[in-house]
C-alpha cells in the first residue's frame, strides 16, 4: 500500500462522507478541519439509563445476566455467569451509578457483580477473566474502595496468569483449541484487554510479575499479531515448547487474510491501555497503526461492517460493537499521542463515531431494553448477527462516560490506579 506519511504525516483519512482517494498512509491519521458533530452527552447517558432501568425491572434477582437479543426481538437472552460476558452486565450497572450515584443503582451493581465471585472457585479454563472481573469489581473498586473487591480482583489476576506461557510469552487464550483446532499455544487479539486486569493488579499488591507477565504478552502481539499493512489476524499460533510463531489465522472473522472487525478493535483498545500502563512506545506505535488502518477504512457512517473485506458489503452485517469499542478506545489515544493535531483528530473520530451510535438507526429505544442495535458477535458461526449484545452497550456507556469526562477535563481511568 503506498505512503504519503512524508508528505502529511497526519492525514485524516476516514471523513463523514467517504473515504479520501489518493494517497492514504497506514501509519498515521490525525488532523481534519472538519468540526465534529455536536452530541448531548448527558442526554445519551440519561437514555442509557432509562434503558438498563428496563432491564433491571424485568429481572427479579442476581443469577445470569443478560447478553443478547435477537434481530427483531425484544427480550433479553440470559447466560450463566460462567460465559464470558458476564461482566458487562455488571459494568454496566456500575457506569450507570456513576452518572446516577443513587442506593438503587449501587444495589443493583453490587448484586450482580457479587454473583460472579463463584467462577473463580474452578479451574481457569480461558482468558476472559478480564472481562468478567475487570469490567464487573474493576468498576466497583473504583466507585467504592470496598477492600473485599480488591480482594476478588487479585485473586481474578493471579488465575488469569496461570494460563502464562514463559517460553511463548502471552497467555493461552483457548486451551479447548490445543487439541481441538491443533492450535498449540494459541493467543486472540481480544486477550489484550484482559492484561488490564494484570497491570491493574502489580499495582495494588500482586507481585510485580503480573506487570512483566502484561508487558511480555503485549510485545509478542505486537510483533506476531500483525501483518505490514496494520490490520491484524484474530489468532496467533505458537509453538507451545519452542515459542516459535507458526501462524495467523482468523475464527470470527472472514477469513485469513481480512480485517475482522471488532479484533482490530480490540487491538486499537488493547494496545492503547498496554500504552498507558507501561509507556512503551512500541505499544502507542501499535495503538496508531491499527486505529489509522481501521479509520481509513470505514464506511460513510462511521460504523463498520463485521468484516472490513466481508464479500457482500454494502449488504453485509453492521457491527456496531466494533465501533463503541473504538470510539472509546479512541477518546483514550487521543489523551496520550504527542502532537495536537492527532489529538484532535482521534478525538473528533470517536465522536462521529458516537453521534452515529446515537442516532434513530442505531440505538435500540423503544424497540427493546438495550442500548445499541446492528452488533455481530460470531458471523461464521451463525449467532448474534445483527442483534444487541451486552458489550456493544457496555463500551458505548464507556465511551460516552469518558468524552463527558474530557469536556469537564477529568482523568479517563477506568479503574484507579
């Protein structure tokens, strides 16, 4: 793909209304002199609420959480707390408290956070400890120092480190995939935002390890997990005694060789947060050439197809939990670059991004309890294609939750450190 990056170094290349032909870079995106659209940030967190309160009102106690509803349907379909979402659902309640700090919200937070304690009493059979625990008592720690949270979250690190692999140096994503697909020492993308949880925890009494354990995972990624252009592969497979790299591979998205979606978001999040914690600059390195590779190629409206080389766009899937991932992956990165003008361009990204969300097209409303329409978890297995799922809903609060937190010029920690 040729380069411009001598010529603008920071070219925004993904505007409302199309893509810039021409020369694009794979390396940097940034300035526009385009102002973004204007968002009512209170009001898209008022409507988040109004609609996690109908969820809430539906369900009589704290066992399973919501995770999907089904294109056209109205209800929730609940998981155990055993799947791999369930602690979105809980994050949620928590970033509803934080824009309404009321008893009721807290309750409702607490319950269901408490109700995932339990997974951590089996043997840790994959990576999503991250997202469960992070996402659920990360939140709650931080909205309300309550020590036996803290408590939970180091043990949630020091299961989640059990599946370190020191002679490939990340962590085995899918241990049911070693004998299953013969991936040896497999590692997917998603796994780089439960390294979270690792850094969160070397600095609040777990053993430095965890942080080398995070930094180590990161920078294999980095170096495997990419191909030259900036778009990555979904799975990593390694040697599992040697370490050696064999292969990138693809299992939610398309195929092989294309851009699925939501894991190039997970790399724009992922290495924006493993950026954060460490200031390796490899990893801002990483954050900009994902995030610019995926805005270049976005669609006039901002939110991407499940997979950027799906055959049958235009007609092909929406998946609007990419872009809640992104937009607040986004408002982060635009914190932590060097220059102004990348700043403001990632920035006045995320909230086109956003505004889109926030429109009639894309939020649920009236039509059922969630937050967000038009999400696709897992296009080649058949499930959750053009539904509302419970992370498109969690990232997009986060997002709102963070540029609200940029307008009144306050800290985008998660989590306090």
């Amino acid at each position: 793909m040729p380069t411009c990056s001598r010529l603008a170094p920071y070219f925004f290349a993904a505007l409302l209304g199309g893509l810039t032909a021409g020369c694009v870079t794979t390396t940097r995106v940034a300035q526009t002199t385009a102002a973004a659209p204007v968002l009512d940030v209170a009001k898209e967190l008022a409507y988040c609420a109004a609609q996690a309160r109908k969820t809430v009102d539906q369900k009589s106690n704290y066992t399973r959480q919501p995770r999907r509803i089904g294109a056209g349907k109205a209800q929730w379909e609940y998981v155990s707390r055993e799947d791999w979402t369930s602690g979105f659902w809980p994050g949620t309640l928590w970033y509803v408290y934080e824009t309404q700090p009321t008893a009721f919200w807290k309750e409702k937070a607490q319950g269901f956070t408490q109700d995932l304690a339990p997974v951590l009493d089996h043997k840790t059979v994959d990576h999503d400890l991250g997202f469960q625990f992070y996402c659920s008592y990360g939140n709650g720690y931080r909205l309300t120092k309550d020590p036996a949270y803290k408590q939970v979250l180091l043990r949630a690190a020091d299961s989640l480190a059990m599946l370190f692999n020191p002679r490939v140096g990340t962590i085995l994503s899918w241990p049911r995939m070693v004998k299953q697909m013969n991936w040896p020492h497999n590692t997917i993308m998603d796994n780089m935002i439960n390294l979270e949880l690792l850094f969160w925890a070397s600095k609040h009494g777990g053993s430095k390890k965890l942080y080398d354990m995070a930094v180590s995972h990161a920078r294999v990624t980095s170096r495997n997990h990419f191909r030259p252009d900036g778009t990555s592969y979904h799975v990593a497979v390694y040697d599992d005694k040697t370490g050696q790299f064999i292969k990138g591979v693809t299992h939610q998205g398309y195929a092989d060789n294309t851009m699925w979606a939501r894991g190039q978001a997970w790399a724009i999040y992922g290495f924006t947060m493993a950026y954060r914690e460490s200031r390796e600059s490899e990893f801002l390195d990483r954050a900009r050439k994902s995030a610019d590779i995926f805005i270049q190629r976005l669609p006039a409206d901002q939110v991407p197809y499940w997979d950027f080389d799906a055959p049958d766009i235009p007609n092909a899937p929406r998946d609007a939990s990419a872009a809640a991932v992104v937009a607040s992956a986004l408002l982060e990165l635009s914190t932590l670059v060097p220059d102004k003008a990348a700043a403001q361009g990632y920035r006045q990204q995320a909230e086109r991004m956003l505004v889109t969300l926030s429109s009639a097209q894309y939020q649920a409303r009236d039509q059922s309890p969630a937050f967000l329409l038009h999400s696709t978890g897992h296009k080649p297995n058949g499930t959750e294609i053009d539904a509302s799922i419970n992370y498109a809903d969690y990232y997009y609060l986060e997002a709102l939750l963070r540029l609200q937190k940029l307008q009144q010029n306050k800290s985008l920690s998660v989590v306090e450190k």
